[in-house]
C-alpha cells in the first residue's frame, strides 16, 4: 500500500470538563485523545486519504483507547509500539481558563527512536509530516524526526508548533531548525516564525524560512493566513475572527486541510481557504478533531 501521508508523533490521552464548566469545578471530565501529527492523521482520514501514524503508546488502558479511537478513524496504526516501562502522556484542559495541562515526562512516546521506522515504508508515501513537539520531547525522538524526513521522497512537511515546558522547550529554535532545513513545506504560526527568524512581517518571515529550506512556507496569523511560494511570491488571504470556545486542535486541522489540498493539486488560495474552513470547523467545537469535516477533497 502507498500512503498519502505517514505521520511521527505523540498523542496522549485527553481529559476535558463538559462546555462551560471550569475544571477546578467539573464533577465529570471527557476522555478523549489528542496529538498534533494524529489530529491531522484523522482529519484527512475523513477526507479520504490514506494514512498511517507511528508513534508509541503505554501498554496501559489509556494507550488503549488512542490506539481504538485512530483505528476506528480508518487510521492504519501498525507501526505504534506498545511500552510496558512508560505510560500513555496525559493532557488536561481547562477551556474556560484557556489553560492546558500537561502529563507527558517519560512518555511512550518520548522513547520513540529513528530504529522504530525501520519496517515503514516513508520513502514510498505521497507526503510525511512531523511536528516541531516531536523535537523537543526528547533528543531520540527528534533523531526520529529527522530520520523520517531524511529517508522520505515525496513531500515533507513540518509544523513548528514550538511548546514550553518540554525537556528541549529551552533550545526549541535549535532543535527545529533541522526539521525545517529538511522539509518541502511548512505550516506555521506567525510568533512560531517571529521566534525562530526574528520579528517580521508574515510575507517577510515566509522568505526567511524558506531561504533555509522550504519551497513553500504558510503562514498563520489571527486576522489573515497567507504563502509563500518562491515560483508565486505571496498569496495572502484575510479571515474573520470568530469566538472559539475550544481553539486546541484548530491548527492542526488546518494543516490537514492545506495538506488535502496540496496532494489533490489545489491551487494555493483554494488551499488556503479549505484549511481555515477546516481549522473553523474544529475550533467550534469541543475536542480536538470532533468537529472535522468529511468531505472528499481527492481529485
């Protein structure tokens, strides 16, 4: 089998109060799932794309259900490995306090290491993508990471999606940069990209970033997105702002939505404008892919 897209990457177990109800106060919590590569693994599953996610889990009940819910997203899984010595990390939301909490040190997935691509087939996909969290969870997997992009033919996509609080969160600039001068294509945010280049304008921050690799850099903002593409220069496309009672996973239902696009031959406005309406989709409602639509986007 080709895949559109192999993704590395960790997801955890989430716990989430019902809408409205601060978690210091919730009598019950959601139990869900949520990972950055995964989140975008499920939303072009629903497209109809074919992809695989690698990654490890805990040998624990909650590895189990990530493990169920991505399967049941028609998402092919065989390449996760399951742990005995570490659990499945843990994420808490609190929607109303716009605050998460995070329980991952000595995850599964922080033991991932290039070895566990071995049997996977990268360099026959259609599209790879790793996550900048990836690179700051531990030095093995950001090995893993730019294992994959090193063995993968066809497009390669990078998210920065820096975090605090992880064990390279302190050189998070450092540890992405390789994943950047590796990729085809990045999706990020306008202060990921301030971070890492320096204070810009979007369209000025693009060309940077792709002076250090990629041919095609987007940009988000939160009153516009936009892309660089160095045959094309800049494409810019305005968004109005809208209240999102649960914003986490936005980003990365975007990114699906622009990759769908980029693998069906989209043109670059058309591709912007179906990964906001897909980011919207999901930041409207609870969960992190809950609200992803299905819609067949392959050409």
């Amino acid at each position: 089998m080709i895949y559109d897209l192999i993704a590395v990457g960790e997801t955890m177990a989430t716990l989430c109060p019902l809408a409205g109800t601060p978690l210091a106060e919730a009598a019950s919590l959601l139990v869900d799932y949520g990972g950055a590569e995964s989140n975008t693994c499920v939303g072009l599953s629903r497209l109809g794309f074919r992809v695989a996610w690698v990654s490890k889990l805990g040998a624990d009940p909650l590895g189990d259900r990530v493990l169920h819910a991505l399967n049941n997203e028609g998402i092919d899984t065989r390449w996760v490995g399951r742990d005995e010595n570490h659990r499945t990390g843990i994420m808490v939301k609190d929607p109303v306090n716009r605050r998460v909490h995070y329980y991952r040190a000595g995850s599964a997935a922080s033991t991932l290491r290039p070895q566990d691509l071995e049997s996977v087939p990268v360099g026959d996909a259609r599209a790879v993508l790793v996550t900048g969290i990836t690179a700051l969870i531990g030095a093995d997997p950001q090995a893993a990471a730019i294992a994959l992009l090193d063995a993968a033919r066809g497009l390669k996509v990078v998210d920065p999606n820096l975090r605090s609080g992880l064990w390279g969160s302190d050189h998070r600039a450092e540890l992405i940069l390789p994943l950047i001068e590796r990729s085809d294509l990045v999706l990020a945010g306008h202060q990921e990209l301030a971070e890492i280049f320096g204070p810009a304008e979007p369209e000025e921050l693009a060309r940077h970033c792709a002076h250090r690799g990629p041919g095609e850099v987007v940009v988000r903002c939160d009153d516009k997105v936009g892309v660089w593409k160095g045959a094309e220069g800049w494409t810019e496309l305005p968004i109005q702002l809208e209240t999102a009672p649960d914003p986490m996973g936005a980003g990365d239902a975007f990114n699906a939505g622009y990759i769908a696009s980029c693998l069906a031959g989209k043109e670059s406005l058309e591709a912007l404008r179906f990964a906001v309406h897909c980011g919207r989709a999901v930041a409207t409602s609870p969960g992190d892919t809950a609200g992803f639509p299905r819609i067949l986007t392959r050409s």
